[in-house]
C-alpha cells in the first residue's frame, strides 16, 4: 500500500492511497517550530508507525513531496520553508529510519501528477501545472510525465524574469515572475487588490506558453480560490501577447483536488 | 535522395544530403523581390528540376524550413520575410507541383536538428537551441527530437516577456526578448554597442533554464559570428539570476554548422 505525503511549510499532510486513486485514511499534522532535517524525518517516521500498526500486514511503500529545490535521488538543495535543509537526503535518511522505499520530488510535481490523475488534467496528456501561493511553483507534463530537465528540477517557473529591472527576489535575481504574482510578492508590494497580481499573472502566462507550446494550463495552490478576482484580467492579458493560432488553443482549469492534490501526487509517483 | 532546403529572409539554400550527413551539392540563390507563395514555389520547383537533371534516377525527397510560425501539416500561418504568406500550405502545394513527398518545419528546429546531427548538439540528448539574428529564433531538443508542444510551434522564445511594460514588438505584445537581444532590436532602439543586448540575452537565457530545467545551450544565427562581443557579459548575467545548483550544469557550445546547419536540418527530418 502507498503513503503519499505532502511536506507544505505549515503542515504535513499524509494518506493512505490504493491503487485506485483512493484516499483510505488522512492524516493533517501542523509542523511548528522543529524543522530541522532529523525533526521532521522524525515526524513522518512516528506517524507513519502509527498508520502501519492499523495495517500491520501491507507493504509500505512512500511518496513524498517537498517544497523547494529537490534533486534526483530525493534530495533537497533548498525549501523556503526549512531552511536548514541544505543538500538534504530526505529520501535516504527516511528510507533508512523505517526502513520501507521512500521517493521525493518537488511538491508543485505532485500537485501536477496529482491533478493528472484524479483532477483537472484527467484527458489532457500535456499541461502546465502553475500553482499560486506564497511563491509561485509550477510543473511540467509532458506525455503524461513530469519533465525534469537535466539538472532534476524543471518548471521553476517563478524565477522567470518578467521585469528585469524590477524588485529583488530571494533567490537573487531581480523581478521574477514570484515578485509580482504571488500571495509574498503583493504582500511586500503592498497591493490590495488583485490588478497587479493579474496583469502579471497574464504576462507571465502568455511567456509560459510561447515557449513551451504548450496551451494547456491547471491554475492551483491556495490562491485558486480567488481566481475570480484576477483571473479574467490574467487572461485578457494574455490574450494579448500571444499568436492568435497559439491563443486559440489556450484552454485553462482549476485545479480539482485542493489539498489533495499533492499527496495523490505523491503516492502516484511511486505507483 | 534527399534535399534540404533552408528558405531565409534573403537566400534559398538548397543541398543534396546523403544519410552520412555529407552535402553533396549546394545551392545559394537570392530570393529577391518576388516573395508570393506562387513565385516560391516557382523558385524551389525550377531549382530542383536542375538538380534532379544530373540525377535523374534518384528517388527525391524533400526536408524544408522556413522562417515563421508553421504548424502541423507544411503550414506557414505567418513568416517576418514573407508577410503575404498567411496559413499557406506550402508542403502541400510544393508537393503537388513538383510530385515528390515535402515535409516542412520552422528554420530554428532545422538548424537544431543539424546541429544535433552534425554539428555543436553532437553528444547532447537535451538542449536549447537559440539563434541570434534579424530576431531571436528558438528550439527545444528533447532526447534527441525537436520538441513541437501541442500547437506545433513550441520554441517561440523570442515572444518571452523579459520587460513587462517594455517597447511593442510586432507581435503585439509589449518586452518581448526579441525587442532587446536581436540585430532589428539593437538598430530599432539606437544600440551601438552590444552592453544592452548582452545584459537582455543573460535575463532571458536564465528565465528559459528555470523554466525548462534544460542547461545546455547552443548559440547559432547570424550574430553569432559576434559573440565575444556579448557572451561573456551576458553569462555573468544569467549566473546572477540562477540557482548555484543550476548554474553548475551550464553549458553553452556555439553553433558549429554556420548557413549548412537549416540544410542538413531540413534534410534530417525527413531522413
């Protein structure tokens, strides 16, 4: 049986998947304060015993997704929210301490496989998963697979420069996609309403789709439920600055799965 | 046999390429005022007709690209060089002129496919493909094969906003790359020197490695005869705005192929 598990930067959220794309049992846990690396493998380690000892018989195995920069074999370079993970190898430590396979990706990649298999991008073989929160994060699936690239973490798509004299981004760079059309990035601006947000947003968008070709796109994370407020605007934005043959075959959706997303995602990954 | 054909902005290049990739023959012819899709169909047609006289028992294919936006099927929707091409479906009608099987494609994917084949790509799966010129052509090569995405021109990375609120482009949209790192962006906005461009090719060459998490890169076009005017600067650039552990995996080659690379392309595809 699959655990798939979903690391976010306030809670951990864990279920129990069967093949089916079913969520048997769910687990929300707030992470607080201890996020060093040997703290939260100690979180999953003692959650995940108690899961087992309701089903001591199955064979466990579990995916894990992980905001931030991860790296082929599971390891973690950065997360905004641990920072004190640093070239972390989560899937290896975890691995060993309950001793069960354990596979991590980045959380936006679960949240796009997630969508890909029980959501918004059933019957779509390509998409651009974009997700709108405190940053935003993306994936990319093609042929219904995550594309990785070559160093492992593709779809870093909120570091995408929109206004390259803008204002300084964390990751050192100046006016990333982030700065502007995230739930951070207005928060600084001091916006508030959403016009800046989505004029970005539609910017960002038509850039997305003029070089991958790709034209179709999930929107999801946390801001999905506001979409009313600036997604109009975003797409008249969009519209804007693409072909019209390309235009005309933008189709976008919501993303369905909501906090589920990621640990379907996860638990797909390893299925 | 087979013929490549690159059809540019000034010249014709037409070559005889054989499945080692050798040139066989070449053909450079200007174009000229007469730009309809009848009066180059004409051109390609009575160009061919000679070749084929001093080989009359080949069996003829031909691989074809052209400048613009080409989608599935040999159609050009729109071409910078010939503005009076609009959805012509130039495989189709060359095909039925001349009897032998046309497959048509952008020049940007010809020249990437050459390269891979012949050229800087040699031993690379995976890599970006930008060519530097009147504008800013582009290709994604993934294991091996052009990367189309669902409207068939994947690769417009030209058309990626770098300055949101930046001068028009004639695509309507406002900043797109192409306003600032190409020859017509330089001239258009008084550059003298290459300080603007190299800084603007830096942003966009980071924005398409976050994105696609693909890090090697070739550099080919007519500017690139130029490039330690403006590569070194504008690799300082895109390492400010990329992850440390990104940027380890850069490569960038220039291309190898000059004016043969869209041949051999063109003749690749259909090999």
């Amino acid at each position: 049986m699959t655990i798939g598990i979903d690391l976010g930067g306030t809670h951990l959220r864990m279920g129990v998947v069967d093949r089916q794309g079913k969520i048997l049992a769910r687990r929300k846990i707030v992470v607080g304060g201890l996020r060093t690396p040997k703290s939260i493998v100690q979180l999953i380690s003692s959650n995940f015993s108690e899961i087992k000892s309701h089903r001591p018989r199955v064979r466990w195995r579990i995916g894990l997704g992980v905001a931030g920069i991860v790296g082929e074999g599971g390891i973690v370079y950065s997360s905004p929210h641990y920072p004190q993970w640093r070239n972390f190898k989560v899937a290896q430590k975890l691995s060993q301490r309950i001793n069960i396979p354990v596979v991590v990706d980045n959380d936006a990649n679960m949240v796009a496989l997630g969508e890909l298999w029980q959501g918004a991008g059933q019957g779509w073989d390509s998409f651009l998963m974009i997700t709108l929160g405190t940053g935003i994060g993306g994936a990319i699936v093609i042929d219904k697979k995550v594309f990785h690239g070559d160093n492992g973490f593709a779809g870093e798509i909120g570091h995408m420069v929109v206004e390259a004299k803008g204002p300084r981004c964390a990751c050192g760079s100046r006016g990333c996609w982030e700065v502007f059309a995230s739930g951070s990035g207005m928060e600084k601006r001091g916006d508030r309403n959403f016009g800046r947000f989505a004029y970005y947003l539609g910017v960002g968008l038509a850039s997305l789709v003029n070089v991958t070709g790709i034209q179709r796109i999930i929107i999801g994370g946390g801001l999905v439920s506001k979409s009313r407020f600036y997604l109009p605007a975003a797409i008249r934005e969009m519209k804007r600055r693409t072909y019209a043959k390309t235009w005309a075959g933008v189709k976008i959706r919501l993303a369905k799965l909501g906090d589920d997303a990621g640990v379907l995602g996860a638990a797909r990954m390893i299925l």
